[in-house]
C-alpha cells in the first residue's frame, strides 16, 4: 500500500479512527474486530526498483535513532499545531502537539470526539482561540491544557490524550500504547 489510508470503526458509543499502512492484518475497537487482506502477496515497486518496504527502511535508519522521538520542541506552535503519527504496529494514529504557555506541550488525537472522522488540524494547524482548541466543522471548543470540551456538540467530553515529554529540547512519545512516532509536517 503507497499511502495509509484512514478507517473509523465504530461499537457502540466507542469509536476510533486508525490509519492503515499494510496490506493485511486487523483492527480491534471495543468488542468489534476487522481483519483485512487487500492482495498484499506481491512487494510494492519504487520506480528504481526496490520495494516501498526498503525505500522505508532507508528512511528510518536516517532519522533519529529513538523511535519515540516526534519533533523538536521549538518548531510546536503554541497559536496551532503541528501533526504527527504515532504507530504501534500496524497501527497508526494521527495525533497533533501544541505548545503551552509554560513551554510544555501536549499531545491529542487529531480528531474530535463528536465526530471522529473530523480531524482538528487538516494539515495547516488546527484553530486556536486563547487558550482553546477549535474544531473548524462545528465550532467545538476545547481547553489546550486537558483537552475538556467546554461548548459544542461534544460539550463536557474530552480530546483523547497521547503522552509525550520534553526532553533535552525535543518532544518525544511517552504513551505505552505506541511503539513510535513521527512528524507529519
């Protein structure tokens, strides 16, 4: 598969949005599991040749070598956001950092709890008023330091949390679901 693709399951009144960057394989919400397999007995080809499997290697082994490690601290807005991935496995979410007053930053998944299909940050940072998170569909809006819903569709939940630190002027994953990340941007 060239690109991931993105896929919502819904259980109820659970519901998460994965994307997915192999050919085969499963994803679990709730109670409910889909196990898929889109013909991936064949490598993907690179126009020079090689498999998209070794173009990506090649591209990891030359970023840093802490696989949690996201982005620099310095290049998270704190009037926005920036994107990020992060993969356990098959299993990649999109989530995005935004820079607090106090120089720490925060992490969420990039889509909002009304509708989880709606990312908050498109790809140009999300909209930040004061000192809250807006969703540019229907006008949420949540406070940037936890992430509590405090007008909208989705008043009184909140954004789903990712854990991430600073350390020596870099963000890094903390959150033990996830194996890694990196920076979409």
């Amino acid at each position: 598969m060239d690109e991931p693709v993105r896929v919502t399951l819904e259980d109820g009144d659970e519901s998460e949005a994965v994307r997915i960057a192999d050919t085969e394989g499963e994803v679990s919400v709730g109670d409910a599991t889909v196990r898929f397999d889109v013909g991936g007995d064949r490598p993907e080809r690179e126009a020079d040749g090689g498999t998209v499997a070794e173009a990506n290697a090649e591209a990891e082994a030359e970023t840093d070598e802490d696989p949690r490690y996201v982005a620099p601290a310095a290049d998270v807005p704190s009037h926005g956001t920036l994107r990020f991935e992060a993969v356990d496995g098959r299993r990649r979410i999109d989530g995005i950092l935004q820079r607090l007053d106090d120089d720490g930053v925060v992490a969420w998944e990039n889509s909002c709890p009304h509708k989880p299909e709606v990312k908050l940050d498109r790809g140009l940072g999300a909209l930040v008023d004061g000192d809250q998170l807006v969703c540019h569909e229907h006008g949420a809006r949540f406070d940037c330091d936890d992430g509590y819903c405090t007008r909208g569709p989705c008043r009184g939940r909140s954004l789903s949390p990712i854990g991430v630190t600073v350390r020596d002027g870099d963000v890094y994953l903390t959150d033990e679901r996830f194996e890694g990340g990196r920076r979409l941007d």
